[in-house]
C-alpha cells in the first residue's frame, strides 16, 4: 500500500470545488491523505468566479486538515479537456504514491477512502486490481435504492437544483433532500451490499502507482472534448480505460463498501448544453474507430454483481471503418446511434450499470 495523493480536476464554479474537497478531506478518514493536487483550467470570462483566489489561498494557507505544504495547484489557461488534466495531476504526484482523482461535482459519503485501499489491496485479488472505484450514485444502477429508477427520478426531480448550485453551503441540504440523509443513507447502503464489487468504475478512481508506472494510469487525450483546439469528443474514455487495463489482464473495481454522489456535468454543463455540434461530438463513435470486439468473453477470478452474462474482450481495431470528409465529427461515417449500439449489444454491454 501507498500514501494518497488526491487529485480535483476543476473548470471555474468554485462553489462545486469548495464542496467537494469539503467531502474529500473530511469523510477520507480513518485513512489519511499525503497531498493534495488540484489542476484547474481557467474557463471562459463570462465563466470566471473566485477559483483562482482560493486556490492561492489553499497554497499559502491551507484547508481543513491540509496545510498549505500539501498543495498543489496547476493552472491551464486554454480548455484542453479533461483527460489531459488529469493526465498533467498523475504527473505532478509524489512517484512513491496511489492517485485518487475525483471531479469537483464529486460528494464522497464518510469513510469512503478507506475501502478503496482496502479492496484494491486484498490479498486474493491484489495482483489483478489496476483501478479501484467507489459505487457512485446516481451513475450506477446496481442497488435496490440506488436503481435505475433512482437515476431517472434524480434527474427529473433533482438534478436542476444541483445544477443552479451557488453556494458550497447548500450542498448538505440538497444531499440530505436527494436521500433523507446523506450520511445515515451511505452507512445503509454499505451494509446492505458489503463486499460486493463490479468490474468498472465511473468518474472516481483509485490508480494504483504500478498501473501509472505501467501506462495504465494516465488517460488517452484523443477521448478530450478539444484537441488542438478543435472539437473532440466526450464521452466513453473511461470504456477506453477499462478496455486497455483489461487488455494488460488486470481489471478495474467498483467496491460497494464506499459511496459517493456525482452531480453528472455539472461544470461543462455538457448534458444540458443546447449547441447541437457538442452534442453530436460522441466519444462512443471514437471508441469503436479504436477497439473492435472479440468472440471471446472475460473469465472474472471473482464474482461481480449485476445479471450481466459477461463482457467481451476487445482488441485494436483491424477492420477498416468507412471513411469520413471531417473526422472531428467523430462517426467516421456511421450513424450517430451506432457507438451507443455498439456499447449495449455488441461490446460492452453497459445496461446493468448505466441503463438507458
């Protein structure tokens, strides 16, 4: 095991940042935290607030538990997306230490570093654990509260409120509305699925330092939203990163025994972003553009949850795909429903943990 370096990525709206490095640091015990990274990028002017003023106060004075020597903050002055940024915080970490990396719409329930550790090191498993993730709410779908149906009601009931955030102090009480309260709900929550675990992760993740000295840390920037600033893509760089850690025969884990709420976009607003070319920027298509599925299916050394009979094994894509005038388009001549298509029937089949 090794010490922790927790890494926020951040896009201006401080009130998000204050919030959730309040959750991290707080709810990280009994287990503790070696330093703090936080790689922010300066957003549009009409986006600017006072990130940049607290982030130069948490360097020379300091937050909560943190004093200012554990601090680290590193500024992009252009968007290059977030895979990037937290490709440049992997870099910036002590090379003796793990790498947690959340987003700053990221609320983590108490105790909620502790069983990350603690499952990505067990003994039976410990040799095959690359990343290792908290279930987070209301991404997956795999508890008897926390279902689908959770999903749809949150973003139909709640979501709004969480998006027209204005205060880090509002936080408490739009948790304790989501879920009667936060805090007696995550204890809940752990007791009725201890030990289980799901091969895949989501926003949040523990990096074990043999995976980053192994490649398997830092993200791929092709999956950024801009590149070279041009449009990108979004979307479907985390399928990327289970697909490469699988490939190198490791694996990554959601643990149950920690939980965390994700707002979901809510500092690019991507979900609710009205211009119709980010919205046909899909990561789904970029994905298929790199891996293409096997008939073979992945033999898991541990049981999962979930009714998912199996995911398949991808390789690096051999078969040519129709060629397309303008690749920042990113369907390379396919429909645009062809990557979510792909993901649910062909490949992987994400419908146990993020249904449709």
């Amino acid at each position: 095991m090794n010490p922790i370096s927790l890494l926020l990525v951040t896009y201006g709206r401080w009130p998000y940042t204050e919030a959730s490095l309040t959750y991290a640091l707080k709810g990280a015990a009994p287990a503790e935290i070696d330093e703090v990274i936080i790689v922010d990028t300066i957003p549009e002017p009409w986006m600017l607030d006072e990130t940049q003023e607290k982030l130069i106060e948490y360097q020379q004075k300091g937050f909560l538990q943190c004093g200012p020597e554990k601090f680290t903050v590193f500024t992009f002055h252009k968007n290059v997306g977030s895979n990037p940024a937290f490709n440049k915080g992997i870099e910036l970490a002590k090379k003796t230490n793990d790498v947690v990396i959340i987003n700053n719409d990221n609320f983590l329930a108490p105790n909620w570093l502790q069983p990350l550790i603690d499952c990505a090191y067990a003994p039976h498993h410990a040799h095959l654990v690359a990343w290792c993730g908290p279930y987070v709410s209301p991404e997956m779908c795999l508890d008897e509260v926390v279902n689908a149906q959770f999903r749809k009601d949150y973003f139909a009931d709640y979501y709004q409120d969480f998006m027209n955030l204005n205060a880090a102090s509002e936080v408490p009480g739009l948790l304790n509305k989501l879920y009667g309260d936060f805090e007696t709900f995550a204890q809940a929550f752990v007791q009725r699925n201890q030990g289980k675990v799901y091969d895949h992760l989501h926003s949040i993740g523990l990096i074990k330092r043999s995976a980053i000295n192994a490649g398997l840390g830092q993200c791929d920037p092709n999956f950024a939203l801009f590149l070279d600033g041009a449009p990108g893509c979004r979307g479907s760089d985390d399928i990327d990163m289970w697909i490469r850690i699988h490939a190198a025969g490791l694996f990554t884990i959601t643990t149950f025994d920690s939980l965390a709420h994700h707002v979901v976009c809510a500092t690019t607003k991507q979900r609710t972003d009205p211009d119709p070319q980010r919205k046909n920027i899909q990561g789904g298509n970029r994905l298929i553009e790199k891996w293409e599925p096997t008939d073979q299916f992945i033999k898991y050394p541990f049981p999962t949850a979930g009714n998912n009979p199996g995911h398949r094994v991808f390789k690096s894509r051999t078969t040519p795909l129709p060629a397309h005038k303008n690749p920042f388009q990113v369907d390379w001549g396919l429909s645009g429903e062809i990557g979510r298509q792909y993901m649910v029937q062909e490949g992987y089949a994400r419908t146990d943990a993020f249904p449709f």
